[in-house]
C-alpha cells in the first residue's frame, strides 16, 4: 500500500492563482462557472470551495441530487451561475455501451432515429428547467460501441449554448429558453478510422467560445478543416484547410504575446493557428495516430500527448513556437520543444497540470507524474481500476479526481509519490469529463447527472437519500 503524504502548498494555492486567468474569458470565480469541457482553457481545475473527497451515491453521503438524463451522451456537462447545461441523444434502441479495455473498432447497432437535446438543470435543486429538442433523425454516421451519438460538450457564455450534435451540425440555442437560434450543416464529419473507411466511429471535438466567436475543429476523413463563426449570427469568418486524419481533440485558445491562438492537437498536424485569421502559426508532424486529449496552457508552455499506434509521446511547446518544429526523432527536444518523451503519453484523457506537476493517465489507469517544467518523471504507478479510463481528471485545487468507465472514481492527492486519498463508485458506467464549480462535482453518468458537494442531510430510515 502506498504512503499518504500531505497535500502539498502549491496544489491548495493553485485554484487561486488560476482566478485571473479564469477572468479573461468572461467567467467569474465567484460563481464558479465551468464555460466549456474542462472549464477555462480546458485546464481542468474549478475555483472555490472544496469539493468532497468521499462521498456515497446509495446513502445520499455528500450528494446534493441525482437526475435521470434521458437517452446516451458522453457530452460533458458545463456550469454557468445557478444552472448546468448537458446535450444527449434520444434513441428508440436499447443505447447500450460496451465498456472496458479492447481493441476492435465494431460500430453499434442503433442507427436508427435520434433525438438530440439540450437540457438545462437548476444548480441548487437538479430539476431540469427545460428540455429543448434540437434534431430529430437518423444520424449521417454510425458511433463506436464505447461511443454515443452525443460525444461533444457544448460551451456557453452566458447568454448562448453552442452544441456540435454529433454529424448533425453545429447548433446555436437561447441560454434562457433554450431556443434555437441558428445552426450550421458542417457535413457529415465521418471520424472513423483512416486506415479503413467503412469503420465509422462518431464525432468527438467540442466547440469553443472566445471573443464572441465559435472555434470548431472538424478533423474527418474528407476535407476536414479549422473554422471560425460568429457567435451572434452563425457566420463563418474563415475556414482553414487541415491535412490530417481524424481525430477528436478540442482545440483550446490562449494569448500569446499581442495574438491570439488556436492550439489543435494531431498527428500529422499538431499546432497553433492565428485566431483572427486562421492563418498557420507553428506545425509538428508526429504522435500517436488517434489523437483524442486536449491541449493545455501553463508556465508559458503548451502540452501535448497521444498514444495510438507506435508512438505515445508528452511533450511541452514553448507558446512562442513559429513555422515547423518537427524533430528529427520523436522525444527529442529543441528550442521550440522544451521537453519530450516518446512513450510516456497518454490516449484518452487530457493530462491536468497542479502546481508544478503534470499528472497524465492512460486508458488503462496507469499514472504519470512529470515534473512540468522539465520534464522529469516523478513517479509512474496504476491508480485502481482495469476496467478503463476515458473521461479525463478535474480538481479543486486541492484533490485530482480520476472516473474510470466503470463508476469508480479516484481521489488522489497531488505530490512526488502516489498517495490515494478515497475510492468512490457512481454506481453507473462515466465516460464524460466531470465539471467542478464552487465546491460540487458534476458527474454525467450513462443515465444520470450528479451532483456531488458537501451536504449535512441525513440519510432516510431505509439508508437511503430522496434526492
């Protein structure tokens, strides 16, 4: 068993030093809002109140409410003041998940018509307020049995929701009614595997807020492309051309200098692009083939990992990276690459920065603890379950929560060495990215939404909690 060690300095002072860079994109701290996947510049970390540290879904310990989510969604929830907003996609099949660790690319069985939804939820009590149906039909592509019809979170900033409902095109809805305001046929956006073109897997990359304007990175098999819309109207600023294969990255934005940077992770086709132009900034041509985790900012370097085929590589770009800074060999460094590993990435989950550590996890729960700044590995250990892990980590500031596939959830402190600090279960297969906000949790289920934050309320006489 390992060693609990005492949560270090940095990791409980790390929420507010990220409060002024929340700032920028509109959010306020104090409500602790949770704009996109993964919160502001997909970094991972909610400001506020801790959140708990255990909690149990049976007995109503630390679990404010539970909603049912009606049909199958990995679309991650995001917060905005006193409500919560999630998309799904309501089908007449069963929607069921094949979950776990394999490796075959089968398409599920449930074709058949979708509804695609967007549902927002009060904060306080998980009522839902409204329950908007966006599309109804029978989706353009097949999805993986890991998958759902409804992969992308949506992003908000207030006064619109933004939603990429699967190949059904980009959606623009009223924030306070749900309405829709306009939405985008972005073709079919087939993101299956390039190595055969009938495996037809579903769409995964999220649409970005920033400045008024939509980021939406469309990584498929035919055409894909960066583009730009306006925010109020739908209008398409500019559309870059990409030379890549599909992938299911969000892109992330950040200011560099006086521009402004769409960071996009690939294969062939890693880098930044300018945000007012779509114009080119650095390249990197290299990684694992399936590239799936976010980019993410911190200590003035941008990270990047992979990990399909024969490449798995971490690495760290220094932002003020320019023209191609493909290496000669997958690992090295250069004055563009401040440091790098060849195998040491990651496949699905985003890696999170606490402090002075980067915390990348593969699929099959194995961890990585890297010294952010240079690189250095701190310590490598499993953290629970084999059952897989797709949903990538959030924090407080304070604790690193870990989903795996099948409900648990790891609680682990961030240090020099592995310290597990409580293993919870959901109850229901998670997939989706949690959001933290001012204190709660929000996991999404297969079924359900729930909150979890601190709560005196007492079970009832059966052991159970009404919710």
């Amino acid at each position: 068993m390992k060693k609990r060690i005492a949560i270090p300095l940095a990791a409980t002072l790390v929420a507010a030093v990220w409060l002024s860079a929340w700032a920028e994109d509109g959010s306020d701290p104090a409500t602790g809002r949770w704009p996109q996947l993964r919160g502001h510049q997909a970094n991972g970390i909610g400001s506020g109140a801790a959140t708990p540290t255990r909690w149990n879904v049976e007995t109503g310990e630390n679990v404010a409410w539970k909603t049912p989510i009606p049909g199958l969604g990995h679309a991650a929830p995001i917060v905005w003041d006193d409500r919560i907003y999630v998309t799904t996609a309501v089908g007449a099949g069963s929607g069921k998940l094949r979950t776990g660790l394999y490796g075959d690319g089968d398409a599920a069985d449930d074709n058949g018509p979708q509804k695609w939804r967007l549902l927002a939820i009060d904060r306080a009590s998980g009522k839902i307020v409204y329950d908007t149906l966006a599309h109804e039909g029978k989706p353009r592509s097949k999805r993986h049995t890991k998958a759902s019809h409804c992969n992308s979170t949506p992003a908000t900033d207030g006064k619109s929701v933004v939603a990429i409902l699967g190949s059904e095109g980009l959606f623009c809805f009223d924030a306070a009614t749900g309405e829709v305001r306009w939405k985008k046929d972005l073709g079919a956006m087939d993101a299956g595997y390039f190595g055969a073109r009938n495996v037809q897997w579903g769409f995964g990359s999220s649409p970005v807020i920033h400045d008024g304007k939509v980021v939406v990175l469309c990584d498929v098999q035919d055409d894909p492309f960066l583009a730009l819309f306006d925010l109020e109207d739908g209008k398409e600023l500019w559309r870059t051309a990409r030379k890549d294969v599909p992938t299911w990255s969000t892109p992330t934005v950040v200011r560099v200098g006086d521009r402004t940077q769409i960071l996009i992770n690939g294969w062939h086709h890693t880098g930044a692009y300018d945000f007012a132009t779509g114009e080119e900034i650095w390249k990197h041509d290299g990684g694992g083939d399936i590239p799936v985790p976010t980019p993410i900012v911190a200590h003035g370097m941008a990270y990047f990992t992979s990990a399909h085929g024969r490449a798995a590589p971490m690495s760290a770009i220094r932002l003020e990276a320019e023209g191609d800074i493909t290496p000669a060999k997958l690992g090295d460094s250069s004055d563009a690459i401040v440091w790098a590993h060849a195998r040491r990435g990651s496949y699905m989950q985003t890696p999170i920065v606490i402090g002075d550590r980067l915390l990348g996890c593969t699929d099959s729960g194995i961890l990585t603890c890297f010294d952010a700044k240079t690189g250095a590995v701190k310590f490598r250990d499993r953290i629970g379950s084999r059952q897989g892990f797709t949903a990538s980590p959030v924090s407080d500031g304070r604790h690193v929560y870990y989903s795996a596939e099948d409900g648990q959830v790891v609680v682990i402190a961030p240090g020099d060495a592995l310290s597990v600090v409580a293993k919870n279960t959901l109850g229901e297969p998670c997939l989706a990215t949690p959001a933290v906000a001012d204190g709660t949790i929000y996991f999404r289920t297969a079924r359900s939404l729930i909150a979890v934050r601190k709560t005196d309320a007492a079970p009832k006489a059966d052991g159970r909690k009404a919710y």
